[in-house]
C-alpha cells in the first residue's frame, strides 16, 4: 500500500506498519484520558441509567464555571463524566438544546496546564480558554475548540 505523503517530507504512515511514535513536547509526554463526558438533562436519572453498567459515582459536584452539576463514574482509571447543566445559558444546556443528550467532550490530563496552553498557541490552535480556570475537585482546566480538533471538543485538566 502506497504511503501518504503530506507535502515532501517523509511518509505520515504506511497501512500495516507500526507507526513510529512523534517527538512530543515535554508538556504533552505524561498526557493521558482523564474522562468522557456526556451531557445530561438530568443527573439523577441519568446516574441511574449508568449503574446497569455496574459503575456509580465516586463523586458528584457542583461547577460554577461550567455552570453545571458533575458526576464522576471510575471505568478502570479514567472516568466517564456526566454533565448536566445547572443554567440554561452554561455551554453544557446550549449543546443539548442543539444536539440533545450524548458526547459532549473528552478530557486529557497534562502535568502542566500553562506550558500546553502556551505550546498550543505557538501552534496556532483555538482555544475556547486562553487561560485555565478552576474545574472540578479543585482542578484547573480549559478548553480547546473542536475546530482546531476535529469537530471534538477537548478539556485538558491539570490535576492539585
Ligand atoms: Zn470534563
């Protein structure tokens, strides 16, 4: 199978081959999938659909800056997140007027919140938070536009 080759340089991948791992900046070497969050109209509900999968929450919360209640379901070391808004105007309420319940983001979490913000915006990515504001269990997040990511939109956490 023909490699794809972006511009001239080298071949991105070849179908069948192991892809040789990128050089990562120092910011992104520890990044892993913190949770899966979907957007619910009701939490309560919605925690009890889960639980015939066997998982309940290890937390439940309330984010100002979301303007949302969370609950946190562990799948094995990360998390499935369940998002319901508190607000109509929080972005959580708008997605499900527009798009009804289901995926709303993933979450990756990065060691050093400032340094990927500031990478990511060397790199020409859109970022719905410039700067990271508090999130949940006293979290730092922000969030990167699914423009820059695929129609995905993407929160990177910075755990205390
Ligand atoms: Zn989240």
């Amino acid at each position: 199978m023909q490699a794809r080759r972006l511009g001239r340089g080298k071949p991105l991948w070849e179908k069948g081959v192991v892809c040789a791992p990128i050089s990562r900046d120092s910011w992104a070497m520890r990044i892993k999938l913190d949770h899966v969050a979907i957007a619910v109209s009701d939490l309560e509900s919605a925690i009890r659909d889960y639980e015939a999968l066997g998982l309940s929450p290890e937390r439940i919360e309330n984010v100002p800056t979301q303007k949302a209640d969370v609950a946190f379901l562990d799948v094995g070391g990360a998390h499935i997140e369940l998002v319901a808004p508190t607000d109509p105007s929080s972005s959580v309420a708008r997605s499900i007027d527009k798009r009804g319940e289901g995926l709303h983001h993933i979450c990756l979490e990065v060691e050093d919140i400032a340094l990927a913000l500031a990478a990511l915006k060397a790199k020409g990515v859109t970022l719905v938070n410039p700067e990271p504001v508090p999130g949940a269990g006293g979290s730092r997040v922000a969030f990167i536009h699914p423009k820059s990511m695929r129609g995905v939109l993407v929160e990177l956490v910075q755990k205390v």
